[in-house]
C-alpha cells in the first residue's frame, strides 16, 4: 500500500508543482511538505483537504489501496522532454491506471488481454514492410477496408488500455506497460480528433511491430498507421491509381470519412506512389504558406472519448456495488460534471446515476 506522504509526493508532481508551491497553496511551511511526503508527520485532516483542493484530488485518493506503476516505457522513452515534465505525463498516467484497476476489479470477468493474432508476422525488415502488417492485422480482427468509426473502442475490445491524461506541451502520446506486461496508450487530452487517431494508431504500431536492425521505428509506426486508418486498396479506390493534384476539399471530404487527416493523406498518396514527390512538396508547401499544417481548413474531426471504464463504472452504480462518491473517485471527476458532459454529447440525455 502507498503511504500518505508517497501520494502527496507523486499528486504534486502530476501538477507539476515543486515542494514550496504546494506549501505556498496549502498555507503550511516548505519544510512541513517535506515531512509529509517523507511520512516523517502526518497531515492533520484540515490540511489533508486542503492538499486535496490544491492538488485536484479527492480526499479518497489519499487512501487508495490499489496501486498500480508502470513498468518503465515499454517502447521509446519521453526523450524530448525535459524530466520534470517526464514526472508529470508519469505520474497522471499512474493515476489514471489506479483508478482504471480498481474498476476492472469490480468485474474481473470483464477484464480484456490484449493478444497479437499468431497470423500476424510482426517482423519488419524495412519500413515499407509495415504495410504487409497492417493489413494482416486488419485481416485478423476482420475489419475489411471500411473506415474505423471508433479506434479508440476498437483498440479497448482488443485488451489495449486507452487513457486520456492532460499531459505536458511536447506529449501527444506514448506506449507503456502495466506491471504485468499489458499494453497502455496513454494520449494528450484534447488533441484534434484526426491527430488523436494518427497517435493511436502510430502507438498500436509500436505494440504490434518488431523492426529488424537498421530499420527506423518511428518512420515504421508512422507507415504502419497511415495503412491501417486508410488499407492501399482503400486509398486506390478514392484517389485512384496516379494523380498529378489533389483537390484541398477532396482531402477534407476523406479526412472525414476515414478519421485521417488532409496532411496524412497527402503522406499516404505519397508513400503508395499515387503523386510524385514534386506534387507532395508542393501541396505541403502551399499548406504551410496558408498556416493550415498547424489548423486544417474546415470543421474539425471531434476526438474520440474512451467509454469502456466509464461504462463499468455505470454498471457498479446501478448494482449498488459503489456509491455516487465513490463513482466519482473513480472516474475523476464530479458526477455534476460528467452529468453535463453527456448532455452536451448526446442531445440533452439526462444521465440519471440512480442514487
């Protein structure tokens, strides 16, 4: 079991808040935070709610019994990040995960494990192999050429823990593993929804891949990810075999079918020869000029919500298993909120919690 002052410590770095920070918030001395994460004294309860309110957490968090780490970055480190931003992406994707084990242990029987299918051959030995890959992968889970609806529910059916964290600048997203070697993808809360997809299917390329030596991982992910949001047989039957332009609302139009973005179709019709690369600089450079490969032209792509953890959550609820407060610790935010969020996503329905 975590110690009180262990949670202080790592709640305060989720927020990215140094020891005199805290104490600045709280209206305790520095050395007094010193003590507390040492578990050299304990918090009387006033200052362990006002520790609660400074660190954006509920008092139950300081109890928790389940803990959860993970085991290192299972696929590439946060290099790009300096190490106090590391601490923060860290800290709230063990945050999250806690929560997220404490659901599943509710109904063990609904555990998912995520399994590569043995007809999938992972191994790569250069970048333009990934497309052999991804479309085995899509074989295996029967997905055909229609666009993907919903990665993010496809890739939570299939056993890969999907978490939305506030993170840092510079993190979009990364791969890790549980203790136990099971995958989780944790993304930047708030990505545009065609970005959000490319993350997610960049990261399921990093699981499902195995590059030989000498063969980039990153450049394979990315291949990897293009093919499996949009399968060449796919990209063929909407632009065709050969073009000499593509047309900006074209992009936009695909963009929204398959959940890529203008830029990434681009990418694709590049990768699978159906412009040349002078039309490929082309197009990029005109899209810089216009300030669009930082803000496509158009509406967005909404970016998707995992469901599956919250669904569980419902189900606790409704067989009495957990009360409302608690309901609320482990989804990490007030009922009143997520009240407000589901009627704004689903046409005014009022979400009645049955407590």
């Amino acid at each position: 079991m975590v110690s009180i002052g262990e949670r202080i410590r790592r709640a305060r770095r989720a927020v990215g808040l140094s020891m005199r920070d805290l104490a600045d918030r709280v209206g305790v001395s520095h050395q007094a935070i010193f003590k507390y994460e040492r578990d050299e004294d304990v918090p009387s309860s006033g200052v362990l709610l006002r520790l609660a309110d400074a660190l954006g957490v509920k008092i139950e968090y300081f109890f928790r019994t389940r803990t959860a780490k993970v085991s290192g970055l299972a696929y590439r480190k946060l290099s790009g990040l300096p190490r106090k931003a590391e601490w923060v992406v860290l800290e709230q994707i063990q945050e999250w995960l806690e929560r997220y084990l404490e659901v599943e242990d509710l109904f063990p029987e609904q555990i998912r494990r995520f399994a590569l299918p043995s007809s999938v051959d992972r191994r790569v030995s250069s970048v333009e192999e990934a497309e052999r890959v991804s479309e085995e992968l899509r074989g295996a889970w029967e997905l055909g050429l229609d666009p993907i609806k919903d990665l993010t529910e496809l890739l939570e059916e299939k056993g890969i823990r999907v978490g939305l964290v506030d993170g840092v600048d510079g993190f979009d997203a990364c791969t890790f593993q549980t203790e136990s070697g099971e995958p989780i993808i944790a993304v930047k809360r708030g990505l545009p929804g065609d970005r959000q997809r490319f993350k997610l299917a960049h990261e399921l390329g990093h699981i499902t891949l195995e590059p030989a030596e000498g063969v980039d991982p990153e450049a394979a992910a990315r291949r990897f990810a293009g093919a499996f949001l949009v399968p060449q047989a796919a990209a063929r039957k909407e632009l065709g075999q050969q073009r000499h332009n593509l047309s900006h609302y074209e992009l936009h139009l695909l963009k929204h079918k398959y959940g890529l973005s203008m830029q990434g179709w681009i990418y694709r019709s590049k990768d699978l020869g159906i412009i040349s690369e002078r039309v490929f600089k082309s197009l990029f450079r005109l899209f810089k000029q216009r300030g669009w490969h930082l803000q496509e032209p158009g509406d967005a792509l909404p970016p998707e919500e995992p469901k599956y953890m919250e669904r569980l959550v419902m189900r606790a609820l409704a067989e009495d298993l957990i009360s409302v407060s608690r309901a609320a610790e482990l989804l990490g935010k007030p009922l009143d909120q997520l009240r407000q969020e589901v009627a704004m996503q689903h046409g005014g329905f009022s979400a009645d919690f049955g407590h």
